[in-house]
C-alpha cells in the first residue's frame, strides 16, 4: 500500500494555484465586483465593531440625535471603475478584420450632493445628483498569431441623477448596516465636442438608464454622519450609435454600460 503523503498533496496544489494565477490578467480581476463588494463588507465587519465600541465607551449614543430628523443633506465623492458589456453581431463572425472585440475597464471619480428624506424607522428615500468622469475602452484585436490591437477611448463627464431605496438595520451602539436599490438617469455633457472631434469611429449614446444595487455602513459621529457605500450600476438601453458604414460598428450589436462605485458619504 502506498503512503499518502500530504506535504506532496498540498505542494501540487500550491503550484497549481500559482500557475493558474498567473494566467489571470488585471482586467479579470476588475470585472468581479461582486467579490470585491462582498470580500469588503465582510472585513468591515471583522474590525469596525470593535472600533464603534471602543469610540462610543463611556460616551452617549451619537445616532439618537439624528433619529429626530426627517431629513438631512450632505456630500458625496466616491471612486468608479466603468466597462461595457458588448454583445457581438451576426456580421462579427463574418468579419475578416476583427477576431476579438471586448470591453477595458477605466477608472474615474464622483463628486455629488446627497438628499435624504427618512421614511419610518428603517426606511430612507434617497437623490443624489452627481458629477462623475468616467473612462472606458472598448478594444478590436485582429486575426493572426500577431494581432494587432488597438482600443476606442471613452473619456466622459456624466451628469447623474440617482433615486435609491435604503433599508437600514437596527443600530448597534453608534453603527448600522444597509442596503440601497434604486435607478440612474445620466446624461454625458463632453459627448457633444467629443462627436465633432472624432470621426469614423464608434459613437456611444449620451443618455443612459441604470438599475442600482449596493449595501454600506452607517457611522454615527457628534456632528455627521459618515457612510462608505458600495454600489453596482447595471445599464438597461443599448447605448452603441449605430452606423452601417463603419465596420467597428458593424460587428457589435449591442452595449451596455456597467460601474462599479465605491462612495464616502458625509451627511448631517
């Protein structure tokens, strides 16, 4: 009978793992949100009660001094990861030029103001018109061992219009958990002089609808109230322009806009 030896086991496992890690490019790694999100969440939650704790021994409870309020404003600045999700047309397979047609993640930033109006114990309505620059990419890889690659830069300046749901848990000492759902209307004011200056490429739509979805935690301070805040952005509208003389439109059918926020909000 053979030894079943576990260091062996465990070291075939670890290179397996490595090798397969290197296989994984940094854009795979920006398009799990989701991980992140929860991965985030979940952290917080190891370390921030403990802090709460400690901040609030010996002190009064900060949030009964906002319970009275119906309603407060506030700022907002957050961090963004933008991309497209892109679906290919019947004409992409018929396509000599392009063997490969995908979307780059961009980084940007958000600057906004927040308007809540506390609905009940547990519920809040929430608008929160914001000002975001966002950057995406959409890249064509053609044919061949040697492909030649080469990307459709989408630099914009949206203006925002978000609605969101909160439900908020019970508070614990100076600290709460929620969740937010919600729709965004947003409107690109740089796509405009971006249109005059480029021609024969692809065209991006300057309106966009968006389903909202996210979770946060609510920090209870003497004189505000601090909110980090993750969201997911998921577009509804095809917002690819058409255009039947352009082969780099011709091969996609449709786009659909994603983001991925991480906000502070500072309310009071």
């Amino acid at each position: 009978m053979r030894t079943l030896n576990v260091w062996n086991m465990l070291n075939l496992l670890r290179n397996k793992i490595t090798r397969s890690s290197q296989t994984m490019n940094l854009q795979q790694v920006a398009g799990r949100p989701v991980q992140l999100l929860l991965c985030t969440i979940l952290a917080a939650l190891c370390f921030l009660p403990a802090v709460n704790a400690q901040f609030n021994q010996g002190k009064n409870l900060n949030y009964r001094d906002f319970q009275s309020k119906n309603y407060y404003f506030g700022i907002t600045l957050g961090y963004n990861q933008s991309d497209f999700k892109i679906y290919h047309s019947k004409d992409f397979i018929l396509s000599d030029s392009f063997a490969r047609a995908e979307s780059v993640t961009g980084p940007g930033f958000n600057l906004g103001i927040v308007s809540n109006l506390r609905v009940g114990e547990y519920f809040d309505l929430r608008f929160l018109p914001t000002l975001s620059f966002v950057e995406r990419n959409i890249r064509y890889i053609t044919p061949g061992e040697s492909g030649r690659i080469f990307q459709r830069p989408i630099e914009s300046v949206l203006v925002e219009l978000p609605f969101h749901v909160r439900y908020k848990s019970a508070t614990y000492h100076d600290f709460r958990l929620f969740v937010i759902a919600g729709v965004k209307y947003s409107f690109d004011v740089a796509s405009d002089s971006r249109t005059r200056q480029a021609a024969g490429i692809v065209k991006i739509a300057p309106t966009d609808f968006q389903l909202e979805y996210g979770a946060g935690i609510q920090f209870f301070f003497p004189y505000f109230i601090f909110s980090p805040e993750f969201k997911i952005s998921q577009g509804m509208n095809n917002v690819l322009i058409f255009n039947d003389r352009l082969e780099q439109s011709n091969v996609l059918e449709k786009v659909l806009s994603r983001t991925f926020t991480i906000s502070l909000h500072f309310e009071g």
